[in-house]
C-alpha cells in the first residue's frame, strides 16, 4: 500500500521536475529520492519518469499517478483542516434539549452568540421533558434542567448556570399591575395557570404559604405562548421565570412576588471532561457567560 509520505515525494519530482529540486524542498537527500520513486516504480511495475542529462519527465503513467497523488494529498490536507477545526470547537454539532421557558429567550440568545463566534458549529433545539436522560442516551449533547428537577442520572455532570427568579405574570388591565411587586396573598383569590414541569408553579407548598391558600389552578396548559395568551386575556395569572423575561408579551405586566419565592437553579447536563466535545464546551462558555450576565 502506498504511503502518503511516498506521495508527496512523488509529487514534489513531478512538481519541480528534478529529484535533487525536490530532496531541496522536502529536506532530503537527492539518493533518498531517487530510491524513494525506484521503490514506487517496482511497486507499481510501471516507469513514472524519464531520467533526463538535466531533470527528469513523467511518463504517462507518470502523469496518471500525479494526478490521483495531487486529489489524495489535497483530501489529506482537508482532512487534517476539519479535524483542527473539531478540535478547537470551530465545527461539529451540539443537540440541546431544553424546558419551554428557558427555549424562549435564553437557549436562542446563546445560539445567536456562538453562532456569531463559531459559525460552523451546527446547533439544533428540542423542547421536550426528560432532558437529561436525552443526554445519557446520545440522543442530545446538553440538556438543560432545574433544582425542581432530580439528580442526572449517574456519569454526567450538573452544571449551574444561573438562578431563576419566579416572578408574577398579571395581565397589564389588572388592578395590581402598575406597582412593581405585588403582595401574594392578595393574588389568592385569582385563577392560575399551570404547566407543564418544570414550567408549574413548583414547589405548591411555598406558594400556599405565602398566599395564605393553595392556588386555584383553573388552567392547564403546556404551551408557553398559549399561557401567556390567557393571562393576556384576564382568565388568571401565573409565576414567569426570569430566563424568559425577555420574551414577555407587551401586553403583560412582570412583578415581584411579595415574600419572594425560592428561585429554581438552571443546570446544563452534559458528559463529564474530557468525554465532552469541544463544540459542547464551547456552548457551555456561552451559556455560563449569558446566565453571568442575566
């Protein structure tokens, strides 16, 4: 089988056509050149040059081999570009499962940044529950979970990126949305509305304390866009994580619970270094770095 390194060499002979330009170039001798083509030669069974009183001329055969060699050295020579590509997160893939909340603002406005820094980094998004499972099956390469959530499963690392402040979403009508907070127990008497986990109203026990009550949840709704639609129209109210401030309606009103609520931590799930891909890592500097300044 030839060698790359036999390629090249002849390559150079048929580049510079002469076996003492090409030992110049490549930093070899003129004799190891020479042995160099006449090994190719009894390897292939056919001439590749005529040795000329000054250089030498490839042959047809000659000519055939030099081109085939000049399409595997440039295929080598990509090949060793995308892997140093791969290699400093330049490229590849990364697969994020996320919760609806945090895929509204905050997934998109770290896509839109390593997008930026690497743009052949290929990224993709799925809002499904169970993210961190996706992660353990190969199925995504981070997933994003919160401290209402339980432990990853065993081999993959938690980590933090930001604390979720849990805010009140009141229609922009509503007789309490022009303060700034808003006292929980005066909201006991509202209708809620409940989601899918962990986009709910979390922990209920430290809601009901505050309020006085438990919530009366007269609306279930898994779609984040559909949530807000009902606040929007007056039919109830519900807690608004702050990694989805950003992608409030104009049309509601965000204030802070009065006593404030625990806020819910926001992991990324990811393999453990060094299992983890440069891409991943680069997307997870990205996150770490938006949740620093959210």
């Amino acid at each position: 089988m030839l060698d790359v390194w036999s390629l090249k060499v002849l390559s150079e002979v048929g580049r510079l056509g002469s076996f003492s330009a090409a030992a110049e170039a490549l930093s070899m001798t003129q004799p190891a050149v020479s042995r160099q083509i006449a090994a190719l030669e009894r390897r292939s069974g056919v001439r590749l040059f005529h040795r000329l009183p000054r250089g030498v001329r490839a042959t047809d055969a000659g000519l055939a081999a030099l081109d085939q060699a000049a399409r595997v050295l440039d295929g080598m020579t990509l090949l060793e570009t995308r892997l140093a590509a791969h290699a400093a997160g330049e490229t590849g893939r990364v697969r994020v499962h996320a919760f609806p909340s945090a895929a509204t603002d905050f997934v998109p406005g770290c896509f839109r940044v390593l997008a930026t820094r690497r743009p052949g980094v290929e990224l993709s998004l799925t809002v499904a529950g169970q993210a961190a499972h996706a992660v353990r099956e190969g199925t995504a390469d981070l997933a994003l979970t919160t401290s209402w959530d339980p432990e990853p499963p065993a081999g993959l690392e938690a980590v933090p990126l930001l604390d979720d402040e849990l805010l009140v979403a009141l229609p922009g009508a509503h007789p309490l949305a022009s303060a700034e907070t808003v006292a929980l127990r005066e909201l006991a008497g509202e209708p809620w509305i409940d989601g899918t986990h962990p986009d709910c109203l979390g922990p209920l026990s430290e809601l009901a304390a505050a309020m006085g009550a438990p919530p009366r949840v007269r609306h279930l709704c898994d779609d984040w866009n559909g949530r807000q639609g009902l606040v929007a129209a007056g039919v109830g109210v519900m807690l608004y994580p702050s990694v989805a401030g950003a992608a409030v309606r104009g049309d509601i009103r965000l204030l802070r619970p009065s006593p404030p609520l625990p806020a819910r931590r926001v992991y990324a799930v990811v393999l453990p270094r060094p299992a983890r891909s440069p891409a991943v890592e680069a997307l997870l500097e990205v996150m770490l770095g938006y949740g620093a300044a959210a």
